[in-house]
C-alpha cells in the first residue's frame, strides 16, 4: 500500500502523539484490518506500510483498552498478565479461615497451602500448589482444599460480587474474596485427600482445618493436596465459558 500523508489540523494536541493506525479494508464480504505505523519527517506525518493485523496486534490492542492505571513494572509473584487475565501467586501462610455452616459462623487459624489466582473478567479460578516457590511453567497444580470452589478451579461467588478491574492494584480485593470469605458449603468430592467411609462432605472438610486449628499447624499438609491432573502452563492457558 502506499504511503498516506496526514496534515496537521489545529485540534492536534500536542500533548498526545500518534503512533499507530489501524485501517479497514472491504472487497464484497470479506474484511481486512491492517496496522501502520505513523511516521514523522520533515514533511509532516504519515503512514507507514501497512502489515495484516495478526493475534500478537490483537493482544497490544486490548492492553491498550484494558481499565487499568498499573505501571509496565510487575510485581514478583505476577506469573501472566494480559487485557483478559491476571494470575499471581500467593505463598502460604497462617492466617485466620472463616466457616458459616447449618447458620453457626466459626474462625480457625489455620495454616493456608500456597495458591496461584487466575481473574478474568467475570471469573476467579484458584490452584494450590506444593511449594511456596515461583512455579514453572509444567509444574503440577492440585485443588484448592477449600470449600465454596468448583471442580473446575473456580470459586462460587454466589449472591456475592466480584472486582471490576484486572489490574495489579485489584489483587488484594480478589484474594479478599477467598482469604475473608465465610465458607459454606462444599462443591465437589476432590477438595482433600479422604477415605471412602468420609461420606459428609462438609463435616469431612470443616474437621480437616478444625484438627489443624486445634495441633496448632504452622504449615499445611501438602500429603493431602488432590492433583487436578493439568500443569500450570496448561491451566493457566484454559478458558473459562
């Protein structure tokens, strides 16, 4: 294609640069999109050639569109961000769990396995791992031993509602939504490693952390951890209806 020379009109801000353009071509039904690049000499400004707008131009341009303030420097634990993602990790830790089962609200302090958080835009998918350390990205992910979570990894948020940004400044209030939650009830058979006489699934689970509560725990058993049978890599890149 060649080159299109664009004049300076007097609502140019200069406070803001144009850098790229996207153009749209139609030829019957079938519709192209090309991305160029704007280049400045002398002459003004103009039009680079134009390349096809590929999956790698469809990324930058939702990053640019995505609701967030966050700076380009990450923190540690983020292992994947886009305009649709977000998914960090939490180490381990004692910190309190809260219960609200047959109406009686209960506190344990309790040790909490390491985590990895997925949010999307409409969804909070949750992993536990058997480390504390930075994962790769094959290694084994297991299921979150807690109440209030699906089979497949996301939480039931209920009547409840969920943050509106995917930035890295929202992912105290996502790990909120778990970590200060009152659980209530189980969703599924594979949360915790059990025998086959466990047959109440709520009062098998609340007695697993009471008995940690009670011993005092400093770190979670990860013997009782049940594998989801994915890698990180693998879950990280699932896509959720």
């Amino acid at each position: 294609m060649s080159e299109i020379f664009v004049s300076r009109g007097s609502e140019f801000n200069e406070r803001a640069e144009a850098t790229d353009a996207l153009l749209v071509h139609r030829a019957d039904s079938a519709v192209l999109v090309t991305r160029h690049p704007v280049v400045r000499d002398k002459r003004g400004a103009r039009l680079g050639a134009g390349t096809l707008f590929g999956v790698n131009d469809q990324a930058w341009l939702l990053e640019l569109l995505a609701d967030t303030d966050d700076s380009d420097i990450l923190p540690e634990n983020v292992l994947g961000k886009s305009a649709r993602q977000l998914t960090w990790l939490v180490p381990g830790k004692v910190r309190p769990m809260l219960f609200r089962l047959s109406g009686r609200s209960q506190a344990l302090r309790v040790p909490w396995p390491t985590l990895v958080f997925q949010a999307t835009e409409r969804s909070l998918r949750v992993v536990a791992l058997k480390s504390s350390r930075r994962p790769q990205r094959d290694t084994p992910v297991f299921h979150a031993p807690l109440m209030n979570f699906y089979y497949d990894t996301r939480m039931c948020f209920g009547g409840a509602g969920i943050p509106q940004s995917l930035g890295v400044s929202s992912m105290p209030k996502w790990e909120a939504a778990v970590f200060d939650t009152a659980f209530s009830h189980t969703n599924h058979g594979r949360t915790l490693v059990r025998r086959d006489d466990d047959s109440d699934d709520n009062a098998f689970h609340f007695g697993f952390w009471r008995g940690l509560h009670k011993q005092k725990a400093a770190r979670f058993p990860v013997r009782a951890l049940v594998p989801t049978g994915d890698r990180l890599g693998d879950w990280m890149r699932l896509q959720m209806d």
